[in-house]
C-alpha cells in the first residue's frame, strides 16, 4: 500500500492474462518440431515480481527468465518438476500438425536419398 499525503491509501494490483491454467496437458513444442509428441501438465504457475523481472531471473535462470517483459516473469512447472514458458508449450492440435509435417518431411528426405 502507498500513503500518499497521510490521506488517502492506494492499493496497486496487477492482473495477468494466463496462456494456461493448472492441470492444462500441453505439448512440448521442440520435440514436435522433431516429430515427438511430449506430454506435460501443469502443476504449478510461478509469477515473478512484476516490477523486477530480473528476480524471475534469478529464481529460475537464464535460459527461461529474461529481463525484457512481464511474459517471461511467468513460468510454468509440470508434475515432473519441468519449468517452462508459454513460448515453449504448444496445444494438442498444434502438437499433432507439428510432428506430422516433420515426419512427412523427413520421409519426404529419406525416399529422395533413397531414390538418388
């Protein structure tokens, strides 16, 4: 709360649109774009500070944290322990058409090499 002039008090909230929600069984977008269908639910849904991403940075690293928008203070934790964000996690349907056009091309690859 912030006092302002010892006369009147504010309270600040902050309302964040969520990708997904727990529970949410998601695709995990790198192994589809290799042709794998990966598995993950959501257990857990870590929101950073919002005034200060880099203490996301800090909490979860580098590699999922960076110090640019709110977006990346938002981490998802899957029933393995597995952290992630939105970008990385990807529907059912999307999870499907992903992996089948990597398997299309690459036997699309294999019959081409086979065939020269």
């Amino acid at each position: 709360m912030l006092i302002l002039g010892g006369c009147a008090g504010v309270v600040v909230t902050h309302h964040v649109k969520l990708a997904y929600s727990q529970s949410d069984s998601l695709f995990v977008l790198k192994k589809a774009l290799d042709g794998i269908l990966e598995r993950v639910v959501i257990k857990t849904i870590h929101i950073g500070d919002l005034h200060d991403p880099t203490e996301s940075f800090r909490k979860f690293g580098k590699d999922l944290c960076g110090t640019d928008s709110i977006e990346r203070s938002i981490v998802y934790e899957d029933t393995l322990r597995g952290l992630w964000n939105e970008d990385q996690l990807i529907s059912h349907a999307d999870a499907i058409l992903i992996a089948t056009a990597a398997l299309e091309e690459l036997l699309a690859a294999t019959i081409a090499a086979h065939c020269a």
